[in-house]
C-alpha cells in the first residue's frame, strides 16, 4: 500500500535510530570521553587486580584486591612524583624562564635558526622579536578562549578525581555488568553473538592498552637514556613529552620527535641531527619490530584506517578522540566481523532447512 514495504520501513527505522544514538553520543561527547578514560584506566589495573585474586585465598574477594592495588598505583605514582615529577618541574621552569630572553637575543636566533630557511630567516626572527617586544599581540587571538581553558582545567582535576572512582566499578562489577547487557537480549542466538562480542572486546582492550603502556614506557626509558647520554638539554621532560605522544598513534611519535628537536634546539644543543638521526632509528625499531611483536594479531587495521580514524578523532574529540579513534575503530570491526559471520550461519541454516 502507498508503494511501502514493511522491510524498508525497518530499515529506515533502523538507520534513524542509529543516526539519533550517534548525535547524542556526540552531544554527551564528554561524559563518554570520561567513561573511556575510566575503562582505559580499569585496563591498566587490571593485570595487577587479576594476579592479585589468582594468588590469594578466595575469602579476601575482588575489592580487598582491588583495595591493595589501589594503595600501590597511589605509592608508585607519589615516587614518580618525589623523582621523575620534580625533575620534570624543574626542568619546565627553567626553560620557561629562558625562552623570553633567547628570543630577544637576535645574534643567538640567527645562530640557531637553520640557514636552509634562506631569504624568510631574517623575516622569522623579526617575526619573533616583535611579537616577544609586543606582549605577542599577533598571538592574542589564539589566547581568547583561556577562560575556556581554566574552566577545563578545573573539570579536569574533577576528572582525575572521578576516573579512578569509575575503574574501580568497572574492574569490581565488570563481569556483572557484561552478564545483564547479555541476559537483556531475548533471543538465544542474538544472546550469544553478543556474548562473542564482548568476550572479543574485552580480550582486545585488555591486550591493546597494556601493550600501549608498555611502548609509553619503553620510550620513556630509551628517550630519557640517549638524551642524558649526548647531553640534550631538559632531556628528562622532553623524554616524558614523547613517552605521552606514544600513546597517540601515528601523529604522536612524530610530534614527540619535532618537539625534542625545536625544543633542544632553542635551548642551544648544537647536534640537533644527532636527535633526528636517532628519531628515525628508534621509529623503524619500534614501529616495524618491537611494536609489531608485541602487537601480534590483537589489532589488525590498515594504518591507512589508523591515520583516518586519528584525523577525524582529532576533530570529533581532541587529542582524547586521537587517543582513542584505534580502540574505537577496532571495536567497530568486531562488531561487523562477528554479526557478519552470525548473518552467514543464519544464511546456511536456512538453506540445510
């Protein structure tokens, strides 16, 4: 009737609900960055959490292993703080106070500025000198949402706050909550797709973030080592910039590099091609040998997809949607491969019958 079918209803039915379900993801866009934030961290405790429970008698129970994991991520990080965190603070003091005076100092710009610049160095350095004589009145326009800014910083201490409250409900009703989305679904083949779903979700959250915080890490150690080796200025907090950017892919190891070199080089470190030659080796064998070794299968996306995904994060969420556009985008896939394969089972069925 009215040249409708009953199928194509359902299935705009279908596409207005999932278009609605994505605007208001959008529109709570921060709430949902918290929850993720709260589960990346529930990940990385719960290695911890789980060996905990393994080797301890049954009576102590999930939140006295939680408890205790909690007290030592709170003392490791209080040491962090005593050694790495202090040398950190010193370092970014230093350099913020002696930023404004080298780029006063023309004969200094002039040295340090590469002369491959050709005829526009001259134009840079008048360029700096001026906004730096000026207060940076060319750079007030970029200044004009530091309210914006202050208030973010302060639900960003919210958030720090609330993060480890809500990992802690994940790691503690984890597996509860995973058995109510399941028993919500009335039909018994539906039921355990979506039980396949969320086994494989979780075997891949669990191995991607460790295996992240394992590469932060290890390029925290190797970064901190050949910068204190060849004398890199602030190498400490230039190592810790990098360690950060490591858990963006793609985008963030490259700015980690041009950070370390801009930074050093304003600093005075005359060897900056040391730093870039040392970049690029470290890239090669982190990203074509312990990366991939530590990977494996767990993540298989083209980085062509990555690179998509890290883009468009950017522009949905910020350096919290780059953060997270992998996971996402891997999440997405086991959904498609698994009701993919749920569909083809279906199909045949119908055909033995």
């Amino acid at each position: 009737m009215l040249g409708l079918s009953l199928q194509a209803a359902r299935v705009t039915w279908t596409v207005f609900v999932v278009c609605a379900a994505l605007a208001v993801l959008y529109w709570l866009r921060d709430t949902v960055v918290l929850f993720m934030a709260a589960l990346f961290f529930a990940y990385v405790l719960w290695p911890a959490v789980s060996l905990i429970e393994r080797h301890t008698p049954k009576w102590m129970g999930r939140v006295l292993a939680l408890t205790i994991v909690y007290l030592l991520f709170v003392g490791v990080v209080v040491l962090l703080v005593i050694t790495v965190g202090s040398r950190m603070v010193e370092e970014g003091t230093t350099l913020a106070q002696q930023v404004p005076d080298l780029m006063k100092n023309r004969q200094w710009l002039d040295k340090n500025l590469p002369d491959f610049l050709g005829p526009a160095k001259d134009k840079i350095i008048d360029w700096i000198q001026d906004q730096f004589a000026s207060g940076g009145a060319a750079l007030l326009p970029y200044l004009k949402n530091a309210g914006v800014a202050l208030r973010g910083t302060v639900t960003g201490a919210l958030y720090f706050i609330l993060v480890p409250i809500l990992a802690f409900f994940f790691i503690k009703d984890g597996r509860e909550i995973s058995e109510y989305l399941v028993s919500g679904v009335a039909s018994p083949e539906r039921r355990a797709v979506l039980d396949e779903i969320l086994s494989d979700i979780h075997v891949l959250l669990g191995h991607y973030i460790r295996i992240l915080v394992t590469l932060a890490f290890i390029t925290w150690c190797v970064y901190s080592l050949f910068f204190t080796i060849v004398g890199v200025p602030y190498g400490i907090l230039l190592a810790s910039q990098a360690a950060l950017l490591e858990l963006i892919p793609v985008v963030g190891p490259l700015a980690g590099g041009a950070i370390a070199v801009l930074v050093a080089g304003f600093a005075g470190f005359p060897h900056l091609v040391w730093i870039i030659i040392f970049w690029g080796v470290y890239r090669m064998f982190q990203d074509y040998v312990v990366s991939p070794h530590l990977m494996g299968k767990g993540v298989e996306i083209h980085p062509l997809v990555v690179l998509f995904g890290v883009l468009a994060g950017e522009r949905l969420g910020g350096v919290a949607g780059m953060f997270f556009s992998v996971p996402i985008i891997a999440i997405v896939r086991i959904v498609f491969v698994r009701s993919l394969r749920s569909a083809r089972r279906r199909h045949l069925q119908s055909v033995v019958e």
